[in-house]
C-alpha cells in the first residue's frame, strides 16, 4: 500500500480501462481523485465506486479538444482540492487498421487532438501550479505502440511515439521545480477500446493480455515518493506478452 493522503490526482480519460483502473487504485491508496471523461454517466459511476471504497474524489465532464474545458478541469480540481499534486494523462482514442491512403482526415485529427495535443494542452495548463509548489509528478500513458511504426495504425502511434518525446522533453525542462515526469508503455491490455481496436473479445481469447489494475501499480509507484530517482523514463510494461519469452 502507498500513502497519497492530501495528494491530489487528476486522471483524464478515466472513464473505463486503464484509466479507471488507475483512479480506483489511488483512490483505495488515500488520494484525492479527479476523474475527466467527455460523458457524465461511467465517470459518475467510477466516483461512486472510490466513494463506497472509502475513498475521496470527483468527476469533471470535458473535452481535452477544447480549450475552456482544459481551463473548467483544472480550475475546478485546484478550487476543490488546493492542488494537482500528481497528473495521469491517459486520455486516448484508438482506431481500428486503415492504411494511410483510406485513412479519413477528420478522424485523423481527432486521433491527434485528443492523444497528443489534450495531453500537451492540460499539462500546460497545470505545469503553473506544480511550478509553484516545486513538486509534482506527471504520468503519460503511451503504449508499446509508441516504439515503432505499424501497418495500419498511423495516427494512433504517432500520438504515442510523441508521448514518449514529450516525456523526455518535460523531464528536462522541469527537473530544476521538483517535477518528475515518466511513461508506462503497455503492451495489449484487456480493455474495451483494445477489444474494439483488434476485434478481440479480450482475455479469455489471449492469456497474454495485461489486465488494466497490473498497469495502475505501475502509475502508483511512479506518483510515489520511492520513484523519486526516475525521470525522463519511458516504462515498457509487456506483461506476459514480452516478446523475450518467445
């Protein structure tokens, strides 16, 4: 168990998979939990959850696409909670195989706008509090994906491959204010947009799938003060599908 007692997280994207594995684990683990997603109905559900847990947190509804969204998260976490101790961003859309020529423009961009600008765009907007305070940990979640190309799978990787660039980029602007700034990279993880994505009814189909609550160690350890040593890291987390095994 981690202590993460007046630490505030704020997760984006944690309506489902690994971010709502993430929010319920820091919120069995004592934080305060802001969870983001577009829609109310599974974010208010999650809150629930860490509330019948013992836990503390809350739901803001938002578009990362949008800049007066951005600027409604973040204002609201800091009003309610004092701070943004800690930063998950995990907000992602995935998209089934097109190849570059059949690939729509529009989704393209929203692939783009969402993985990596949202990203960038909200941890702008918190980078001034964390500054302030000379402390604070940020957390992407990129993907195996983000190590190489793949037939197919253009936008979405992209998107990861800067994840992992920007993680690398903020850990040195950011090391002189106390802030730590890591990746996970997971490998195939048993969550519903994976399943979509690959046409997988998940786990029961492929042992070697990572569950989403194996992931969320990974962000608990690194929103921790025993990871103090580590910026600027981008951690593959294969699980049982490490091609070393083969």
């Amino acid at each position: 168990m981690y202590n993460f007692s007046k630490k505030t997280v704020l997760i984006t994207g944690a309506s489902k998979g690994i971010g709502r594995a993430i929010a319920l684990a820091y919120g069995l683990n004592g934080a305060n939990v802001v969870a983001t997603s577009r829609t109310k109905k599974l974010i208010s559900s999650l809150t629930d959850e860490i509330k019948s847990n013992g836990g503390n947190g809350i739901y803001i509804t938002g578009d990362l696409q949008k800049t007066t969204d951005i600027k409604k998260i973040v204002r609201k976490s800091i009003n309610t909670f004092g701070s943004i101790d800690i930063l998950v961003n995990n907000a992602a859309r995935i998209h089934p195989m097109i190849d570059t020529v059949n690939f729509d423009d529009d989704l393209w961009r929203s692939v783009i706008n969402t993985n990596l600008s949202g990203t960038f765009f909200i941890t702008k907007e918190i980078l001034p509090t964390m500054i302030k305070q000379s402390s604070g940990k940020i957390i992407n979640i990129s993907s195996i994906g983000g190590r190489s190309g793949s037939k197919g799978r253009s936008a979405y990787r992209v998107t990861k491959v800067g994840l992992i660039s920007l993680t690398e980029t903020w850990a040195a602007e950011l090391h002189e204010h106390g802030i730590n700034v890591n990746a996970i990279c997971p490998g195939g993880t048993d969550t519903e947009g994976y399943r979509e994505a690959f046409n997988s009814s998940g786990i029961k189909e492929n042992p070697k799938l990572i569950r989403p609550e194996e992931i969320a160690e990974v962000a608990l350890f690194l929103g921790s003060d025993k990871s103090s040593a580590i910026t600027g890291t981008a951690i593959d987390s294969f699980g049982r599908g490490n091609p070393l095994f083969n």
